[in-house]
C-alpha cells in the first residue's frame, strides 16, 4: 500500500480564542452570495497578510459583537 504524500500548510495556524469565551454555539444563516464572496475574500486576503483577524468564524464573530454591542446589549 502507498503512503499518502503529507503536504505543509502555507502560513501561519490560526489562534483561534474568542475573548471570555463560555464555548461555542452553532448558528446556521443565509447570506447574500455577494457578501459571502465579499467574506471568502477578506478571509483569503486578510490570511495572506497574516491580518487577525482571518477566519470566516472570527470575522463575522468580531463584527456580530460590535453591532450587538452598538445597539446596547452585553455580550
């Protein structure tokens, strides 16, 4: 039987890490394909760069927690 040939990733490994985190939920939503082209892109782009932060997870987390916050809720 062959072996599989290991490929390295390329860049660095994301930390993922949400700040006073009580865990993770699941939350399952419907995008315009425009802004999850838009997102797909920032993720590439912002990885690259090695900009935090680069995951599709963490973007749309970031930017969910400062539009709640901005409406006067705790998170």
């Amino acid at each position: 039987m062959a072996k599989k040939k290991r490929t390295k990733r390329k860049g660095p490994r994301p930390r993922t890490q949400a700040p006073a985190s009580r865990g993770l939920g699941t939350l399952t939503v419907r995008l315009d394909s425009a802004l999850l082209d838009a997102l797909r892109r920032a993720a590439v782009e912002r990885r690259i760069a090695g900009e935090q932060p680069w995951s599709q997870q963490e973007i749309v987390q970031e930017a969910l927690r400062e539009w709640i916050e901005e409406l006067g809720y705790e998170v």
